[in-house]
C-alpha cells in the first residue's frame, strides 16, 4: 500500500520520541505540521506529476491573462495558441523586447504573479484555442488515509517530508538539530528533481537535431545560422 498521511504522521512521533498523545505533541499540531511540510516539499520545486494542461480562449485585444486559480503563480512552463508553440521570456526582457520591437509577430509569451502575457497579442476571440499547461497546488492531505503525490514513484521524496516536519517541530527546542534536517530535505528533493529533469532529457526530441552546431562564420550563404544576428527562435515567426 502506498504511504499516506497517517503513515507519515506515526513515523513523525516515533523520531520524536512522544507518545502519541503527548501534550507537547497533540494529534493535531502533529498533522498541521506534516501538512505543511508537505506543501512546502511540493512547492520546492516543480514536480512533473504535479503538471496540467488547461485551455481558455484568446480575447481580441488582450494582451495579459489570469492564472488558472489552481496554478502555482509563475509555473507555467509551455503555452501554445492556436496549435503554435510560443516561447516563455523572463518578464523583463519580453516587456523591453515589446518595447523595442513593436511590430514584431515572434510569439513569446511571460509570467509575472498571477498573470501571464501573451505576444502578438490576440486579435479575434477564441474558443478553446490557447493551452497552458502548469504547476498546480498539491492537496492539503485533508484525511489520514490521503496518499502524497510522491507515494506513487518518488518515495524517498516522503522521508523528506518527515525531515521537514522534524525541523518544524524542533524549530525551538533544538534550532541546530531543525536546520539540520531541513537541510537533508531540500537535498533529497533537489537530488529527487535533477534525476526527473535528467530522466526527461534522455527523450530525443522529435524533429530537432541532436547537436546544432552553428555556421558563425557563414560558409553556408543560404541559411540564416552563421549570421550574427542569428535568432534561434526563428525571428518574427
């Protein structure tokens, strides 16, 4: 059976060495605090099980968009309109790029809190036609019997939860100990997400080269690479 809260929250106490109805201890802090550090463990990064798709349409003349409600702010990773992929900029630079380059019909897209951009912006209301997909809020594991996301493929992912919420729970009494442990945690998370990004990066991609070796120096007269003012993202297309 895969680890739930209830398992978690025993394991919890047994570390703390209290009985498990100690006053210092009671039930309930003991599942508020694993709660929190299992949003905190989902939250660290962004987990590729925790990743949706959802679709809204495009409004004519609008350049900016709300964040799903249950999308971590800032976590979009891909967005397509129309079918066509649009590359993500940090805000700063999409904001300067639009500035700088007022005319220009490359599709890019940003986020910045709740919100995201989107450029060129929509000239006809859509149905259904833009695709964003995301990071969305972990559970709050509201029952003993709830099961964490990491239970299915991640577990050493769960004894990072229980570091953390060792650190929570030792906070005052032994602040050393605390740091300790939630040091450990973000360890084993950080190990735990590099694996799963390494992991993806073994797909080839489809269509794309496997090394792009530009020409600088442009032996190659008829393409664009060599030049420059070369852009990979395929200049205003």
């Amino acid at each position: 059976m895969p680890t739930t809260r209830g398992d978690i929250e025993t394991e919890v106490i047994a570390r703390l060495q209290v009985a498990s109805n100690s006053t210092l201890y009671p039930s309930a802090r003991i599942t508020t605090i694993v709660q929190n550090a299992y949003l905190w463990a989902t939250q660290l990064v962004v987990w590729h099980d925790l990743v949706r798709a959802r679709t809204t349409g495009t409004v004519a003349n609008q350049e900016y968009y709300d964040y799903p409600e249950n999308f971590r702010s800032e976590s979009i990773i891909r967005m397509e309109v129309d079918g066509v992929e649009y590359n993500r900029k940090n805000f700063e630079d999409y904001l300067d790029f639009i500035k700088n380059n007022p005319t220009s019909t490359k599709k890019i897209f940003a986020s910045f809190g709740r919100q995201f951009f989107v450029h060129p912006i929509p000239t006809t209301n859509g149905s259904a036609n833009l695709i964003a997909w995301g990071a969305i809020q972990a559970d709050t594991l509201s029952l003993t019997t709830s099961v964490p996301v990491f239970s299915y493929n991640k577990e050493e992912a769960n004894e990072a939860v229980i570091k953390k919420a060792l650190s929570i729970a030792l906070i005052r009494s032994d602040p050393n100990l605390a740091k300790s442990e939630e040091t450990e945690a973000i360890s084993i998370l950080l190990k735990l997400s590099t694996d799963e990004n390494k992991n993806t990066q073994r797909n080839q991609r489809l269509e794309h080269p496997m090394l792009a070796v530009p020409d600088f120096f442009g032996s190659n007269g008829s393409t664009p690479i060599g030049r420059f003012n070369y852009d990979p993202d395929g200049g205003d297309e």
